[in-house]
C-alpha cells in the first residue's frame, strides 16, 4: 500500500470548498478551454481591472472542516447562559412545534425558496402567507394584512410613515408615541422620525390629544403589561384627523378585545411568541393590518387572490409590492425584505393549535399571571397595575428591587429591570407551575406560605383575569377551515408537505437570479441556528450571559472588517435595505458632525437597484440621476458635472460594484475621487459582493461605507422572501454614527445614536449560517468562490451569447458574475416577451432568472459558484431549446398566441385535460427536452392574470373547496 498521500491531504481540511463550489476541476477545465483561457488566473486577469486587485490575501485563516467547525462553534455556544426568561417587551420563549421545526425551519424545501415572484412555482407558501395574513386581519379586527415585515419596531416606524402619508391634518409634523410602548420601539421610530424631520413626542397616552399630530402609536398592552381601553384615547386621536397605531401584542390578542373594535387604523406587533425561538432577537415576522381605505400606502408585500388561464383561484404578490424597484425615490418605503420563513412558522403554528389551542395557550399563561398577582399582593407586594394579561409589574424601592433581582440571577431567572423603581415578569407559553412556585420563592423569600393549587381555586372561583369585562373577547377567530383542520401531526405533517411540493427551491434545481445570489446553504451552516444556546437567549438578557453570541459576532465583525477592507461593522440592520438607511444615517450624521449638515444631495446612476433611490429618500436626501454610457458604465463626464453642480450639498453616491449591469467598471476609483473632491461620501451596495471577496474590496476601492446582504454573498437563506441580514461596514470616520440601541448598548459607537431595528444586534440567530461560512471557507475557500463565480458566469455568457445577445460586457468582452440577455430584438421580430421566456421556463423545471432589471426586457443571470457544468450546461440547454421555440414563432410555424411560450407554464391537469387545440404537442409542452423527463417539476396553476387580481383585490383565505387538488 502505497503512502504517497500526505497527512494533510488526508485530513481533508478543505473538503468543505470542494462541496461547496460545484464545479469539478475537470468541469472547471472544460469551461476555462470553452472561455479560450489556460487558467482561473488568466481569466481573472482578463475580468478583473488590475488598479482595485488585492494586493494581500485574506487573513481569516485556513479553511476548516464541518465537524472541527461545529465543535468549536458548540463550545462557544455553551458560553451562553440560558435563563428562564421573564423580560417580555415583545420576546417571550414558546414552544415551537416539533413538526413545524424539522419540516420548516429545518427544510430547505422552505428556507431556501426565494421571494414569490414567480408566483405559478411558489403556490405553497403563498397558501402559508395567506394564512398569515387572515390571522393577521382575524385577531386584529382589520381590513387588510401584508405578508410580515422585519419586526415589531420597524412596523411601528413603517406606521408612523404611513399615518404621514394618509392624515387628513396635513399641516401637522408632530407623531405621539405613548410612554408605555416598548422601549425599543419608541427608539426606532425615533431614529425614523429624525430622518424624516418629523418631531416626536412621548408622554401619557392621555394627553395625545393635546398635540397638533398626524398620528400617535400606543401598546396594548403596556409595555409593563397594563390592559388599557384606549377606545376613546383612539376616538380624540381621530378627532384630530390623525392616525391611530396601536402595538399589540399576539397571544393577548386571543382573549382581549381587537384594536380594529377599539376603533385602531393601524394594528402592528410581534408574530415571535407564536412559535418562533426568541434567538437573542430575530428573525422574527412583524405583523402589519390597517383599513381597505389605506391599502395603498400598506408597506412591505401584500399576498392577493387572482386566477391563472384555466380560470382556478391562484395566489400572487398583489399591487406589485416590490414598489421600491418601480417608483425609486418615490416610493412609499424601502422595504424589499420580509420575514417570509419566520411568517410561515407563526402561520403554521396557528393552523397546528387552530383556534381553540391557541385560546388555551392564551388562557394559561393568562392564569398564571393571575395566580401570580394575586399571591404577591396577597403578601402585600405593591403592584403598578390592577390589570395584565401576562406580565405583572411590581414597584419596589432600590434596595428590594435589587434584593429580588440578585436571587433571580442566583435561580439563573431574568425580569425585566430596565424601568426605575420596578420590575416586571412576563408569563409566557413555557411556564409552569413549579416557576410559580420558584418566583414566589425568589420576590418573597422562603417561608412566604403560598401555594399555587390553592391560589388557582381561588383565582377560578373568583374568576380573576386581570382583563377589564369591557375588553374580553367576544368574536370567533381563525374561522377559516385551514385553521380548523390539520390538529393532528399527521394532518399538519401531509399540509407541509403539499405546501412544499408547489414550491419550486434551491433543493430542486438552478435558481439563476441575477443579483440575488441563490447560492448552496449548506446544512452544516444552518444546524446551530436551532440549538438551544443559540436559539433561546432574549435580546435584552444581561451581556455576560451572551458571552457565546459576543464571541462569535467578534470573530464574525473582525472577518467582514478584513473582507471589505472597512474598519468596523454593525450587525444590527435586519435587511438590506435596513442596511442602506443605517448607513445612509452614518453619513448624515457624519456631516452634521463636521457642521455640514445641509448636505442633502444623492447621486445615483440610473442603473442603480431601485432600493437605492428608495432608501434615499428614507433618510430625507435629494436624488440626482447619473446617466450611464452605450457600455452600461456610469457616464464620467455626467458624473463631474452633476457633482460640481451640487457640490457645496453633495453628500454622497450610491454605487453598486461590480455594477448592477455585470461588469467591473474600471473607472470606479475615479467616480470614488470625484465625489470625495465635492466632499461627498461612497456608499457602495454590497449586492454583488460576491463577485468581490478575496480579489477586491469595497474599503480599497475607495468607498465609505457598504452594506453586506449577508442572505446572498455569505449563504443565509432567502426563506422564500426574508430572513436577512444587512451589516454595514464602514471607515473609521463613520464608524462613531453606526446604529445604537437604547436597552443594550453596542459598543463603538456613539452614544446617542439611535436604533434602526428592534434588537441590538438585529437578527442575531441567523449570524451563525455566515459565521460557518466563513469559517469553513477560510481564506483560499473565499476566493475561490469568487473566482469560481466569475468562471461559472462567463461560460455561461459565452454559450448563450451563441443564442442571444448579451447587452453589457465589461474589459476582454468579459463579465463579472453575472449576465444580462436581451430579449427585446426577439420581442419585436417574434412578439415572444420576456415574460413569456420566465413562464416557459418553469416547464423546463427552472425559476426565471431576474427579469426586467435593470433593464427592461432583459434577463439577468447568476449561476454563482455553487453549481455545477452539469447543471449549468442543463440551463443552457433549456434557453437554446426555447430559443429555437422563439424561432417558431418568427418563422411562423406557430402562430404569436398559439405556441408553448405563451400558454407556459403547463400544469399536469392542462397536458392531461381532454380539449387540445394547440400547434404543439401535449407531451412536448411537459417534456421539451429529454433531461425535463427525468425529474419533472409540475406547476401547480397555469398563468395568472394579474390583472384579474388588482382589479379584484382579495387578500384572505378563500374558501376552502378552491384549495381541492
């Protein structure tokens, strides 16, 4: 036996780079003959201007293998402490179904779908959000609900800037926020407030009349866990033609009466409590429900009910909610990312338990609380409130106070103490009745005497609720049979599955979205995320019982300082766009630091992602349109005159790098010059990041500050539309104006600053999916994967280019990691759109690649890294096939309305129905190419009219017959 393989080599430590890049090194050979190169080098050399190349590697290490990464990320995790947590304010433990755990949360069928827009490959989980949405509008007594958005704070802040768009008292700037809502989102909206240049106000809930507003928010309950009537503090908001926004919590919304009959025009919270881990934050799905009259200021994604060609009921995104990409700066919001998959869990939770389940969740934490109050004021502990639904406040003078909160750290038990002269305990769906028993042991002291069964006798005998008789329940919820059928784990085990299988994700085939980077997230990246160290810490938990969380986002900060080339980081931004608006802020911030804070000014090519424009607008700048050359390149001499023009306001650009046309600009160090000579900033959007790790960096290049979509270049899954994460990195000189928070203080920056999401450290639970990734890659792993994208999207670009044009390409005739096709010669010699070719190509069992970005007509395609020749050469073969249909169509051996484009995609009950009256072969409409055969892929409907479903806006469950297979 021979011993020629060294010990390393034994060792495999860069297994994990090898599974995670797809390509072979005889499939990488194939392409770079195809591509008429001799190496990766050469091509890189070729692609990459040779001013902005890395001149030293990455310093994050060697790579690591799956079972050395996940035993060293276990031992940091136990650095964690778990504590029985009572904080509240809005994050509570819960029970998260085991069923809805392993078939969701832990399913890629779910977490690695993108966002439903192809809605005939993503029926399921629009089923699932549309659930959301009907428990959305049930339980808050309101119209119309959107499909879930970044979190409970935010929410209120998107409330706020709806109540300015919709007030009739126009001539008001002053938004109230009532003492007694969450800390946190009193900071966010805040933070949202300043941007806009609205003023704010915080006071007693009482006196929001007393103000000139165009709206006021308000928690119910409290924040300390008071349940107020606000009906007529509702009515003399509404007196003033202003807005009324109401933070409720969910659970208590099983028993308490609805904001909508309090007389609510915007109900938001928290989806968290039902069944989604607390994960030291998020992600979590905020809810979001207000009148039909305002549906069209609604933010964030709203899920419709249309039809498809056959005439069956088919599910889409309704009044094409991805606004910010159509009206750029005058879009309502910036929002692009939901919580899609965490929106799922709570959906699924509330069809599991149905209405009854849920009610008795409610009702025993209810009785807990109930128990709990009446033991301690029992012994004559002052309370603050006569009223709760599940969190009890005591008032206590500092010596108590820190008396009881020593013993609950001594009993590893946490309340919430962030209010002076009191602390609450929040009940939550994990309690018992032996934590009953050890919270009376640790406010009271041994020897207090009370017992939890007698003191249930009491509280039912009595009938002791806490919850004032005027604002009991008294309507049916979740009628719906969705939330009335699946309550075994069988039933819930079958509804998952059908879901799933209409949904077309990343576990099927090639998901080529240009931008988006619908890259392997590979399991040993997502296993941390459920585990308890991880996955049950509360946001607001004291920091040395989340050393573990520390010292894994230390360790994660310090690599994306290295990768980007910036000085330091903020992991608190929940999305990219979240990401954009901090850093927006930074920059704003930062000349108003220097005494220039008139500098107002945004330029923004128009290439530009039509976030951009959106987000600027967000932090109250003016837009400038920088015109881009015949090559897509943003246009120097436009640039130099638009700059000098509002020099003395210019605060900054907006660049995407590579651009958002594909290629690597190679004046990009000079557009960086000639905003800093006007005293402007370099924002560069870290969208296609992907195309820069290891061989360039935005920091070198010479940008301020950049956000990272952490759910594209650095693997979290897109969840079929959110989670995500949006860091930013910045310079040292924007670095004091990162985002703080008000409960939890970051470190490194300034103290003042406020906060852009609800948690400190934004959605912390998902940090571990990068962390891995980076670890696992190391230094070399990360640049190949770069390189690799580059060679995977250049093979790409050069047999399709046989077939179609290609619209931009960069030096060499090369692209960066992706390609826009141009469909629009094809359209105009044959009348075949580009939406035709999307729809055509579910039948070859693909999503669509980007369509229509950034420019009309186009498609943008990504293959990324992680596929394979074999499936990328599979995709290829697929758009030459529907090329040669397209030729059909031109030549006229099939007429513009009757050929297999335009009735894509097909449905197994349309190829199988009796009539057939079509120039195309049935078998030929499922099966176009022989490789389809092996593993079809069915759409669940036909074409869905659009149309149809803006003309008939109908966003809540229909009935049930409609759902029949």
């Amino acid at each position: 036996m021979s011993n020629a393989k060294s010990l390393e080599q034994l060792e495999q430590k860069q297994d994990f780079i090898r599974r995670h890049i797809g390509p072979s090194p005889a499939q990488v050979s194939d392409m770079l003959a195809a591509l008429g190169v001799s190496s990766v080098e050469e091509l890189i050399g070729q692609t990459v201007p040779s001013s902005i190349r890395l001149e030293q590697g990455l310093q994050i290490g060697e790579s690591r293998t799956e079972v050395e990464t996940l035993s060293y990320l276990k031992s940091v995790a136990s650095k964690n402490k778990v504590f029985k947590s009572y904080i509240g304010q809005g994050y509570h433990p819960t029970h998260v179904p085991n069923v809805i755990l392993r078939n969701v949360l832990e399913n890629p069928g779910w977490y690695t779908a993108y966002t439903p827009y192809q809605p005939e490959i993503a029926q399921g989980r629009l089923e699932s959000l549309l659930n959301f949405q009907t428990m959305t509008m049930d339980i808050t007594g309101l119209d119309l609900a959107s499909a879930s958005l970044l979190d409970e704070s935010t929410a209120a802040a998107e409330a706020m800037a709806l109540a300015k768009r919709v007030s009739k008292a126009k001539k008001a700037n002053l938004f109230f926020i009532a003492e007694d809502v969450h800390t946190q989102t009193i900071d966010v909206v805040t933070t949202r407030a300043e941007q806009f240049g609205f003023e704010v106000v915080v006071g007693p809930a009482s006196e929001a009349a007393n103000h000139e507003i165009f709206g006021a928010l308000f928690q119910y309950p409290t924040t300390s866990g008071e349940v107020v009537d606000i009906t007529d503090i509702i009515a003399q908001v509404q007196s003033k033609k202003a807005i009324a926004c109401v933070a409720a919590d969910i659970m208590s919304l099983m028993l308490l009466k609805a904001p909508g009959k309090l007389g609510a025009d915007v109900v938001l919270g928290s989806a968290q409590r039902f069944g989604v881990p607390m994960g030291y934050g998020g992600p979590h799905a905020a809810f979001f429900a207000t009148r039909d009259a305002y549906k069209r200021s609604l933010p964030g994604r709203i899920i419709g009910v249309s039809k498809d060609r056959l005439g069956n009921d088919a599910l889409r995104m309704a009044m094409q909610t991805r606004e910010q990409h159509i009206r750029r700066e005058k879009a309502n919001s910036n929002i692009c990312t939901a919580q899609v998959l965490l929106a799922n869990m709570a959906a699924f939770y509330a069809v599991y338990h149905g209405p009854q389940g849920l009610k008795t969740i409610a009702e025993r934490i209810n009785r807990f609380a109930s128990i709990l109050a009446t033991g301690l004021k029992a012994k004559g502990v002052a309370l603050k409130h006569d009223t709760w639904f599940d969190t009890i406040t005591v008032v206590a003078d500092d010596a108590d106070k820190d008396a009881v909160v020593a013993r609950a750290v001594a009993n590893e038990v946490n309340f919430a103490i962030n209010h002076a002269g009191e602390y609450s305990i929040a009940l939550n769906e994990t309690t018992t009745r032996g934590d009953i028993a050890e919270l009376f042991d640790i406010i009271l002291g041994e020897g207090h005497g009370l017992d939890v069964a007698a003191l249930d006798s009491e509280v039912a005998a009595n009938n002791i609720t806490g919850i004032p008789a005027s604002l009991v329940r008294d309507d049916e919820v979740l009628t719906h049979d969705n939330f009335n059928s699946y309550h075994s784990e069988t039933e819930m085990l079958r509804y998952i599955k059908r879901l799933e299988n209409k949904d077309l994700a990343l576990n099927h085939s090639m998901i080529s979205l240009g931008s988006c980077t619908m890259k392997l997230n590979a399991t040993a990246e997502m296993i941390p995320v459920t585990w308890p160290e991880f996955a049950e810490l509360h946001p607001f938990c004291p920091l040395e019982q989340a050393q573990g969380y520390q010292v894994m986002m230390t360790e994660l900060h310090d690599w994306l300082v290295n990768i980007t080339g910036y000085d330091a980081v903020s992991l608190q931004p929940n999305s990219g766009a979240q990401g954009e608006y901090a850093g927006l802020i930074a920059i704003r911030k930062y000349h108003e630091s220097r005494g220039e804070g008139h500098r107002n000014v945004c330029l923004i090519p128009s290439s530009a992602h039509g976030t951009n424009p959106a987000s600027a607008q967000m932090a109250s700048m003016k837009v400038v349109v920088v015109g881009c050359d015949k090559d897509g390149n943003i246009d120097l001499d436009d640039l130099r005159a638009k700059a000098e023009d509002v020099s003395e306001n210019l605060s900054c650009i907006m660049v995407t790098y590579p651009s958002t046309h594909g290629v690597y600009e190679e004046a990009i160090r000079e557009v960086c010059d000639i905003v800093h000579q006007h005293g402007g900033q370099v924002y560069m959007d870290g969208a296609n990041m992907n195309a820069q790790v290891g061989v360039t960096s935005p920091g070198s290049i010479g940008s301020d500050v950049s956000h990272l979509n952490l759910h594209k270049t650095f693997c979290i899954p897109h969840g079929g539309g959110g989670p995500g994460v949006g860091p930013i990195g910045v310079k040292s000189h924007l670095a004091p104006f990162m985002p703080n928070h008000s409960v939890i203080k970051v470190a490194g920056t300034n103290e003042g600053n406020g906060a852009v999401s609800a948690a400190p450290y934004g959605s912390a639970a998902i940090l571990p999916i990068s962390w891995a990734y980076i670890a696992m890659m190391g230094s070399e792993g990360l640049k190949q994967a770069t390189e690799m994208a580059i060679v995977n999207a250049n093979y790409l670009t050069e047999q399709l280019s046989k077939h179609y044009p290609v619209l931009y390409r960069g030096r060499n005739d090369r692209v960066a990691h992706e390609c826009i096709i141009d469909l629009r010669p094809l359209k105009e010699a044959s009348g075949i759109t580009e939406m035709d070719v999307a729809k055509r190509l579910m039948d070859y069992g693909f999503h669509a690649p980007t369509m229509s970005f950034p420019v009309a007509g186009t498609l943008m395609i990504e293959p990324t890294e992680s596929e394979s020749k074999v499936e990328i050469d599979r995709f290829i073969e697929a758009m030459i096939s529907i090329r040669a249909e397209i030729a059909k169509v031109e030549n006229g051996e099939w007429s513009v309305e009757n050929n297999p484009l335009v009735f894509a995609p097909h449905t197994q009950a349309d190829v199988l129905g009796n009539e057939w009256d079509r120039a195309y072969d049935r078998f030929y409409a499922a099966f176009p190419v022989a490789s389809v055969a092996k593993d079809k892929f069915w759409p669940t409907v036909t074409r869905i009219d659009d149309v149809y479903g803006d003309r008939n806006l109908i966003c809540s469950c229909p009935a049930v017959e409609t759902y029949a297979e």
